[in-house]
C-alpha cells in the first residue's frame, strides 16, 4: 500500500499552473510496490498529492496507434534519436479525453502535443485528429503520410496517483498495470509499479533518493514493453533485461473483452 493521505493536496488547476511540463525530460522506473511504499514515506513532507473530489488515484486508458510494420515501436526498440508515439488517453473517473503525439528531439527531450478528443472516438484517428498528427509529424521532421497508415496496436491502462515536488517538478506513480491487444492478448503485471519523474533537466528529489537506494533509470515504455511482451517476434534489446525481470512474472492471457 502506497501511502498517499500524509502529504497535503494540490488541485489539478494549480498542479498545471506549476508543472505543466509539456517540454520535459523524463526518468522512469519500473519498481516493486513496496519499494516504492518505502520511498514515498521517506519523501519531503512538503510533496503535494493530485486531489479531485477526494480521489487520490486515477484510472487511465491509453490507445497506441502503429504502422501494421510496428515503425512506431521499432524507431523506439532500434534507439532511433528522432522517435514518435501516437495515442488516446483517456481519463476514465474525470471523462476526459485527449489525443496525444510525443516526441524526441535529438538532444532526448521530450515533447507532448494534444488536442481534445471525444471519448467515443479513443481507438480510431478521426480526421481531425489525423490532420493535427500529420502536421505536427511534418514538423518534428517525420512523414506525414504516416498517419494514414496507423491503426490501434495496444491498450494500456493503470491507476495513476501524481506528486507535485517542492522544486515545482513533478513525479506520477502508476499501478494495476496492464496491457492488450486487438487480436485479445492480456497481459498484466500484479506487484509492480512504474515510477516516471518529470522535470525541465536536472534531476529531481525523487530521482535521487531513488538513487541513493541503488535505483536506476530503466527506460521502460508501456508503449514499447508492452508490445514488446506481446510480440515476441519483434526486436526487444533496449528491454530485454525488463522483459526477463518482472516481466517474467507478468500475467499473460487471451480475452477478447480486455480489448473493448
């Protein structure tokens, strides 16, 4: 249990306000839960927690959309500097929707770009939608075209809790993780969590009391692990050491409901 209810609130207007780091470098670790239970009860007091009506924690759902030759998950699996993930994200207590394009720059900065979506529309690319990735593709220096070509490829939910750090950084704590696939591949992965910190450079209190305790950066990616585990048949080295860790212990299974 990842003791949240010690740390004052911060509203979701104020949480943006902050931190809204669009523009970002990203950190993620992929972490046992009472690794990370420990870590955040020895975290500075005056860390904020993301508080909507009481609720401390979120359920999201992730649509990833991908060539039918998986270019998306390749540039990612092959460390390709300029690289891209297209997807819905839907916030599934609160409603929202968003579709969402992310970016590497070549120095490893990350870039998220979104527009609204309607919920209804999270596993297809509407033509709006289709026209804004295509453009902001075109201008991140990818083609454009692509766009015409993807369809949905993965669905990744979990719960979501959000830290708002003293320095104005931001970290997300993310648990139930699980992952599907249109042809009914499940795929969870009880007893884990991933820790992702968010800042405009440097490292944050997180990251570093994450590394006092002799934990690193894994550079995991729901995106890219999550097919990578459900696709064996794809090129896997920048996760290979993740997927015979923990993902050894996930949970696969074949339900056609887990994809709806």
């Amino acid at each position: 249990m990842i003791a949240l209810n010690a740390f004052a609130p911060v509203t979701l207007e104020s949480l943006v306000a902050q931190a809204a780091l669009l523009t970002r470098v990203d950190r993620k670790y992929l972490l046992p839960l009472d690794t990370v239970a420990d870590v955040v009860s020895h975290a500075d007091p005056r860390v904020r927690v993301l508080d909507i009506d009481g609720s401390r924690d979120f359920a999201y759902d992730s649509v990833y959309f991908d060539t039918p030759d998986f270019l998306a998950y390749r540039l990612t699996a092959l460390r390709r500097r300029r690289r891209f993930k297209l997807h819905t994200r839907t916030y599934l207590d609160t409603g929202g929707s968003y579709l969402e394009l992310k970016t590497k720059s070549g120095r490893g900065t990350t870039v998220k770009e979104r527009m609204p979506y309607a919920p209804i529309d999270r596993a297809r690319i509407t033509p709006s939608g289709g026209a804004y990735a295509a453009d902001l593709l075109a201008q991140r220096g990818h083609e454009p075209s692509l766009v015409a070509e993807m369809r949905p490829s993965l669905v990744s939910r979990y719960r979501r809790s959000t830290l708002l750090l003293p320095d104005g950084s931001r970290a997300t704590i993310d648990t139930d993780l699980r992952w599907s696939d249109p042809d009914g591949r499940a795929l969870s992965l009880p007893g884990y969590a991933i820790v992702e910190s968010k800042s405009p450079g440097r490292p944050n209190d997180l990251d570093r009391a994450l590394w006092r305790t002799g934990h690193r950066p894994s550079g995991i990616s729901k995106f890219g692990t999550g097919t990578a585990a459900l696709h064996p048949e794809l090129p896997v080295s920048k996760w290979a050491r993740t997927l015979r860790g923990p993902f050894s212990e996930s949970i696969l299974t074949t339900d056609p409901q887990e994809q709806r």
